[in-house]
C-alpha cells in the first residue's frame, strides 16, 4: 500500500484531541500525514475524498506498548505467519503501533526473536500494526516476583548475557530490569547509552536500591501493583518499595493493566491521580487474548487458561497476562475510572507515544504527525482504520 495520491477529509466526525473534543469540523490528510483541522463548509469536496464519520469519534492510532501476543501466538515465536496473526488481529482493533513484547526463554532463543523482529521492522509496511523494537520485560526479574514467568529462565544482569542481546543492532526499544540484582545499575547505563529505555519491574527492591538505578538512567515501571514491592517495614522504620517511588517520583513513568481485573477502579484511581500526564494503559496481552472463556494457552512448556477475561495459571493463584486487546480498555478508564474521553484516549494514545519518543511521528491529531487514525464507534469498537492516511481497516 502507498500513501494515498488525493488528499482525504474526514468530515462529520467526533475528533478526539488531547483536551478536548471537536464537533463540526473536518479533519484534513494530505501526503500521509495530518494536514490540518478545518470548517466543513470551508473546503472543496471535489479536491478531497470524503470519509464520512456519522458522528463517531475519531481518535490517533492506539499505541501499545506492551503486548505479547493473540490468538495463540507470541512475537517470541519469530515466525511470519505469527506475527501476521498478532499484528492483523491488532490492526482491527486500533492499534496502529505497538512495542512487540517478549517473555522470558534463554538467551539464544531471545537472540533469535530480536533478530527477527529487527529485520520485520525494517520491512514492514502499512496494513497490519507498525512495530517499534522490541520490549525485554524479562529474564532481569527477582525470582521473588516473577509472577507467571518460568523461574528456570531467570538470569541476573551481570552473567554477560546482557551484552549478547545488545549486540543486535535496531532490534530493543524496552528493556526491564529489577534493579536490586547484581550488575543491575551498570547494565542500566549500558543500555540506556545505546538509547533503550531501562524499565523496573518484576523486583521486591526497597527505596535505596531504586533511586540508583533512576540516577543511572531508568525511566519506566512495568504494570503498576503487579509483581512488584511495596511498603515492607525493617523493625519499627517503613521502606517505600517500587510502588511507592514509581507512584512519586517524576523521573518516572509507569503503565497499568486497564483490563478490570488486574486492578481494581481504586487502585487506577490511585495511579491516575498520581501519575497524571505520566501513566499509560497496557494490554499486557498474552497469546490468550481474543480466545473464548475456557480456552487454554502454552508461554514455552506453561499451560494456562482464559478464566473470567483474564490469563490464569493453572492454580488460580496470579495472572498470567491479559486476555484483553488495549480498545477495550478505553470503556474500562471511562466507566471505572472516571476519566473524560480525551483522558482516557490519551493514556492509549499520546502518553505512550512520548514515553518511547515516537511522539513527533504519531500519538496525536496534530499538523505533520502521521495520519494513523481510527473511527470509533460509541464503544469503542473501530469501524475504520488509518495508517499514513490509507484506509486498512474497514467493518464495511
């Protein structure tokens, strides 16, 4: 697909920008990018190709910035037909782009999938979900916190493997690390040297083992609440744990599962008033997502199961990931939450897109950003998608 030789007016519209909502008027595309914003009477219908919205709402590509997969696959998987899967299946529901997220194996076999998806990025085109590199959210984690991830792939920071992965070139945009393990704070600013983002998470690290690795360079904190340290006590003093510094300090910014069952409305609550500008929406999806209630999924030699719209271990003791695809989780930030519109569409949006530096490409209804748009309906099911002004997806 190129980019589109007639410009294109979407007229008729609810256009969604960051602080508020624009009825009336027509959103330009020319050239693949935004062009501008505009009375409806005021242009030429026969130099544009008209896109009539019917009042829905229009809003920038979604942005995901941690997914590991649908429909059964994962991007660990390396595989063509995988990733057209994920990325189709994605596409339908919003997202223009996302950060292909990768869980725990061993180094070769992460070796592989950077590899992979540094040659997929650099061919890539419009029509299914763009990729950015990749996001590492493991093996760097505390085995005290690793939630759903095998503890046999766990390594620590400094065993060199971290070097190996580096040496990939184009392929990581996100690497997690706990930053109480060994090597920990060295690896940060080896990583963040070469421009990856160094994200905290999977970690029980008190306060003082945090603020080093934030002075080292680490911006991010995977999935606020989950596997994480909160506020533990040493006799009669508290220590503020990952939680509590990720919530306070301004260096930093976190993202949330916004499905309604990995936090409850409070807890969103607590992170949105604290994070304000700084906090973004996740699927956090895993290969269950888009499966019926019932089904089951394999992460390596781990079998879990889609029970009541969430990813479960077999014990039902944690989550293993969402099963849900980040255009559903507007209604939730919406409903549950309490944001307006435009708050809730920034969080999928235009937040993401700052925290991994793509937002002087796209995130925003802007003049010169990229036209990745979506026409949503009051649910926020898409019934149309942009990329670079092009329709790729349409219900029709």
């Amino acid at each position: 697909m190129s980019i589109a030789s007639k410009p294109t007016a979407i007229i008729h519209g609810k256009i969604i920008l960051s602080d508020q909502i624009l009825e009336g008027k027509t959103l330009l595309i020319a050239d693949g990018k935004i062009k501008a914003i505009d009375q409806i009477d005021s242009i030429n219908k026969n130099e544009y190709d008209c896109v009539d919205a019917r009042q829905k709402f229009i809003t920038p590509g979604l942005i995901d910035l941690h997914i590991h997969g649908c429909l059964h696959h994962t991007f660990n998987e390396a595989d063509e037909s995988a990733f057209q899967t994920i990325l189709s299946k994605t596409l339908s529901c919003g997202v223009t782009t996302l950060q292909p997220t990768l869980v725990s194996a061993a180094i070769p076999q992460l070796c592989r999938s950077l590899d992979f998806i540094a040659t997929w990025k650099k061919a890539q085109t419009i029509g299914m979900s763009q990729i950015t590199g990749a996001y590492l959210e493991s093996p760097y984690i505390s085995p005290a916190a690793n939630g759903a991830i095998p503890a046999s792939t766990l390594r620590i920071p400094d065993d060199g493997s971290i070097e190996e992965l580096l040496e990939i070139p184009d392929a990581l945009s996100m690497l997690m690390i706990a930053p109480e393990l060994p090597g920990a704070i060295n690896s940060i600013k080896k990583i963040t040297a070469k421009g990856i983002i160094a994200a905290l998470g999977h970690s029980m690290a008190i306060e003082k083992e945090i603020i080093p690795a934030i002075d080292a360079g680490a911006s991010h904190v995977t999935h606020l609440w989950s596997a994480m340290s909160s506020v533990v006590r040493h006799g009669p003093w508290r220590q503020p744990g990952l939680l509590e510094v990720a919530l306070t300090n301004p260096s930093l910014t976190a993202e949330i599962i916004a499905d309604n069952r990995h936090l409850p409305p409070t807890l969103m609550k607590l992170a949105v008033q604290s994070k304000k500008g700084s906090l973004c929406a996740v699927s956090d999806a895993l290969n269950g997502a888009g499966l019926p209630e019932g089904s089951h999924f394999t992460v390596g030699d781990q079998i879990y199961e889609v029970a009541d719209g969430v990813g479960m271990v077999p014990d039902r003791s944690c989550f293993a990931g969402s099963t849900t695809l980040l255009n559903r989780e507007i209604p939730v930030l919406i409903e549950k939450v309490g944001l307006s519109i435009p708050d809730a569409i920034r969080m999928v949006t235009e937040i993401p897109s700052r925290i991994i530096h793509i937002d002087q490409e796209t995130g925003s209804i802007k003049s010169g950003l990229s036209a990745d748009l979506v026409i949503f309906n009051d649910d926020f099911t898409p019934v149309r998608v942009f990329q670079k002004g092009i329709t790729v997806y349409s219900v029709n």
